[in-house]
C-alpha cells in the first residue's frame, strides 16, 4: 500500500515502515561515529520503541557493544493498517543489530503488568543472566493499579489556579491564548500515580527478587525541569508533581541498590519534539522558539545526542556523573543557559501567528513531529508501495 500520514490532534495513527527503519539507521550511524562509550554490558530498556528510550538502546548496543533487551508495547500491522512507529523502530533496531552481531531481544506487552515483568526476568535469565543497567522510559496517559485493579488516568493541568499563556496548532501556526483550568486532588492523585516512580519501583523490585540485577547496576530514568515561562503547566503542574514523586524514587531506589553497589539516577533531558510534548498546551510553542535560538547559537541536540553525552559524559565518565543539588543528571545544562533563556524570552513576548515562522523554527517542529511517524523523512519514496507487515526477530509477543 502507499502509507501517507493520518493526523488527529497531536497524534499521527499512521506510520512509515522505511521511514521509521531509515531514521533509527541514522541514529546508529550517528553513535557509530562517535567515540565508543565504555558503558553497560547488558541493558534492559523499559519504554524502548521511540524518544529517549530508543535513543538510549542505540546508545548502549552500538556505543558500548551492549546486549539488550526492549520491552514495548505491542502495536502490530494487518493487511489493512500499519503497525505504530515504536513497532517498525523496533524492527529496524533488532535487525540492524542482528547484522552487527549484537545480541538483542524484544517483550513486546503492557510494562506496567506485572505478566510483561514476569516475562522479560525470564528472557534475561534464559538469554544474559543479569542486567547491568535498567533504563525506565515510559510515558503513558493510563495505568491499571496492579494492586487495586483500578484504573488511573494522567491529566496536563496547573494546580492552584487556572494558567493562561500563548499556544500554537504547530500544524497550522496559528497562535493563539489558552486558559486551563487548575487540576483537582483526585486528579493530581491520579497523574502521580501514572506517572510517578511506582512502577519504577516495581521493576526493580522484581528485578532483584528474581535475580537478575547485577551488583553494582545502574537504573536510571528520565525527567524534565524546564524555563520558568512553562513552570505552571510542566514542573508546578501535575506533571510536575508526577515527576517530583519519580525523582523521589530515585533517591529511595539508591539506598536500595547501595548495598550491592548499584546506583539510581535521574537524567533531567531538554526539550524535544516527543509525542507526549506535543499534548501539552504552551510547549510546542516553546520548543519552536527554543530551537531556532539553539541552532543558532550551535547549540542544538535530539534524541541521540542527548542519549550519548548521558551515557559517555555522565553515566560511564571517569569519576562517575556530576550531579545537581538535588542529586540528578543534568543534559539540559545547554537549553538552560542563560543566554538561551534570555533569547527564547526575548522571542516570546513579540512572537504572533504573522510572524511566527520569523520568530521560530516552527517548521523544523513540524517536521520532526511527522518525522516520529516515519514521514518527511530525506531518502524515502513515499509515493511507492510500502508493506506494512513488518515482523520483529527475536519478539516475545
């Protein structure tokens, strides 16, 4: 079939298999150029099919010969519609590592089911034995409570009090101002709840329990802190509080994991063009202005940048990663210069929907966000006929 995008809201429910294929092989190209990392030896990925997850398993097979293991889930194709884009990076990745002769196996399930825990501790101890570096990438609007059976849904909202700020339809660069109303409690509850540190904790409590967290591993998950003009609806918002709860996770899993030698960090990442940023009010916009300012200054990362100065100047440096006051990794340190800030504040207060492509890399945000689809992708045909059905090797479904 001819694959073309399919649009609702800040989601694309179509995907690209050679798009997808041709974007993880420029992020490994990219690694492959790099100075090789002298990281982990075998890493499970939690949340591995797109964003920092993907970024950070190509970082650790292709940078520091890793093997790994992808847990994900499961979105795939029939004769009559494609599979999700994690799927077809995903296939990508385990093919391109295969004719590497890395080792690297797939759990393709719901992470947040202790069913999809039970059968990825049983991959590791068939196939590697222990994992030393477990990398918590999940990002979801829904979770099921394993204890209660109920189910939890994540909100964007500010607390307190209703926030108001500008916004863009990035696909059509209208710019226009949006009220959001404050969150309840039960609500504010139920996004820490989905996107805090539990789950998390329940990883590696069943990691340990079974064996297969080696001494001396690292776990590491994700964050993000953010300038102050989106403080309201990010970091002092439910997200915000979702995060706080995660980054106290951190802290307990390190008394935790001390004993062994193991250690738990937080990576406070910059602003991307993800599909979670792209639900949330204000941030697109942000992110637009933030990377015309941080090209210009040649300053600008993605995904897989990002992911190796994690892993070869923070995680696996001499002397182990520098850490902020609050004890997390910070591979934002660029967007949050001072001079980037000024800038983006600077852009903010003038920008409008006439001067919006002037004012801001609105483009590039567009492009990128079809780019995670597998669209608009420099190299691929898509006028010519694609076959969605695209299996995974080694796939546990």
């Amino acid at each position: 079939m001819i694959i073309k995008p399919r649009t609702r809201g800040f989601i694309c429910t179509t995907a690209h298999p050679e798009g997808c294929a041709l974007q993880v092989q420029r992020q490994i190209d990219y690694i492959r150029q790099q100075p090789g990392i002298a990281g982990p030896r075998s890493v499970l990925v939690i949340g591995a099919s797109t964003g920092y997850g993907l970024a950070s398993r190509i970082a650790a097979a292709f940078g520091a010969g890793a093997a790994t293991v992808g847990v994900y889930r499961q979105s795939s194709p029939s004769d009559t519609r494609t599979a999700s884009a994690g799927w077809y990076n995903s296939a990508a990745f385990e093919r391109f590592a295969g004719a590497a002769g890395l080792k690297s196996y797939s759990v393709c399930g719901d992470a947040l089911t202790q069913e999809t825990k039970d059968r990825t501790i049983k991959l590791i101890r068939q196939e590697l034995g222990q994992v030393d570096l477990v990398v918590y990438s999940v990002a979801t609007a829904r979770r099921n409570d394993p204890a209660s059976g109920k189910v939890h849904h994540s909100v964007l909202k500010p607390i307190g009090k209703p926030y108001t700020n500008k916004t863009v339809n990035f696909h059509t660069g209208e710019v226009s101002e949006i009220t959001i109303e404050p969150a309840s409690d039960i609500e504010i509850q139920d996004t820490v709840k989905v996107m805090g540190g539990e789950d998390w904790q329940l990883w590696i409590d069943s990691l340990r329990q079974a064996g297969v967290l080696a001494d001396h591993a690292v776990t590491l998950a994700f964050s993000y802190i953010g300038p102050e003009l989106t403080r309201a609806i990010y970091r002092d918002g439910t997200i915000g509080r979702a995060k706080d709860h995660l980054e106290a996770t951190a802290v307990q899993l390190n008394e935790q994991l001390a004993p062994a030698g193991g250690q738990a960090f937080v990576a406070v990442s910059k602003g991307l063009v993800t599909q979670s940023s792209s639900a949330i009010p204000v941030v697109p916009l942000y992110i637009s202005i933030l990377y015309k300012v941080m090209k210009e200054q040649g300053l600008h990362e993605g995904c897989i940048e990002q992911a190796y100065r994690l892993f070869a100047d923070r995680l696996y440096s001499h002397g182990g990663p520098a850490l902020d006051e609050a004890g997390r990794i910070r591979i934002d340190d660029r967007e949050m210069k001072p001079e980037v800030q000024a800038e983006v504040d600077r852009l903010w207060s003038h920008i409008n929907t006439g001067n919006i492509h002037e004012l801001s890399d609105l483009e590039s945000y567009r492009r990128e966000f079809f780019q995670l689809f597998g669209f608009e992708t420099e190299g691929v045909d898509y006028e010519a006929d694609s076959n969605p059905l695209v299996g995974i090797p080694n796939a546990q479904l």
